[in-house]
C-alpha cells in the first residue's frame, strides 16, 4: 500500500507538471516576444522543456535502485505465449486488470477534457487548467496519509471496493 501510494504521488506530481503546459508557454511567448499567431511554436517548445523533464525523471530509478539488493531474480522458463495464456485465465488478475482500466478511463476522461471545459465552457485562459489541476490533485492527495489507516481498519479488498464505487 506505502508503494502503491508512493506511486501515486509521482504520477499525479506528473499530472500537474504536465498540466502546466499552456503555463509554460506563456511564459515562453513572454520571454521570447513570440506573438499569439506563433502560439503553436511557444507550446511545442514547452512540451519539448517538459518532455526532457521527464526524460530525466524516467532516468533517475535506473540511476538511483540497485535492483540487486532488493530482489532475487529467477529466469522464467514458461514460453510467452504460454505465460499469456495462463495471465489471462487467473481470475483475479482479469479483475484487477478490469478495475485498473476503469479508474485510469476516468481518471484520463477528467484530465484531458479539464482544458476543454476551462476553454470552451467556462471562457477562461488555458493556464487556469494547471490550477484546477493542482487543486484537485492537492484535494486528493490530503486523502493518502488516511489510506494506510483505512486499509488496517477494513482492509484493502474492501477499501477498493469502496473507492471504485465512490469513483463511479
């Protein structure tokens, strides 16, 4: 559960990060004096800026996990296709699989029509996205510390369960 939630502060960190795009570049038009009918060349640099980021951050376990001291490896001898076969008649995975795939399903719906409905239905800048963003992930992420606590109380079958019906 502590890696799981571990997990999850990097990845909506990234959510946010990425989500300051329009943010970026704006600032890029500022200090460059690109004007707004170049607006596309100041977003596809701050995507490349933001690109490089995580390029390093994607780096960084390489550089700083020594696998080695964490982990026994053992070489598996079962042929792909065999291995696929028997991943995809354990019941409990395709649950899990099912389950995952629903909550990043929502979770992408959220995030990529958030600019949508900041620029089309609510007529505001697109760096208001980033802000919205970084308080829904703030609101979020005042729930982890709780969830370790949850997950002693009630367990952690039941607590996903809650949270995918409070999801849907």
């Amino acid at each position: 559960i502590r890696l799981a939630t571990l997990q999850q502060v990097g990845f909506v960190t990234g959510i946010v990060i990425a989500s300051c795009t329009n943010n970026l570049a704006d600032l890029i038009q500022y200090i460059f004096d690109i004007d707004d009918l170049q607006r596309m060349l100041a977003v596809q640099i701050a995507i490349g800026i933001l690109c490089v980021i995580a390029g390093i951050f994607l780096l960084l376990p390489i550089i700083l996990i020594d696998e080695k001291k964490y982990c026994k490896a053992k070489p598996s001898h079962l042929p792909l296709l065999k291995a696929i076969r028997a991943t995809l008649k354990n019941k409990n995975f395709l649950l899990y699989a099912a389950a995952d795939f629903s909550w990043y399903m929502a979770l992408y719906i959220i995030t990529s029509g958030l600019l949508y409905y900041v620029t089309v239905l609510a007529g505001e800048k697109t760096s208001l996205g980033a802000i919205l963003m970084g308080t829904m992930v703030v609101g979020s992420l005042l729930f982890y510390p709780f969830i370790i606590g949850w997950t002693k109380k009630i367990g952690k079958k039941k607590l996903v369960l809650i949270a995918f019906a409070v999801l849907s």
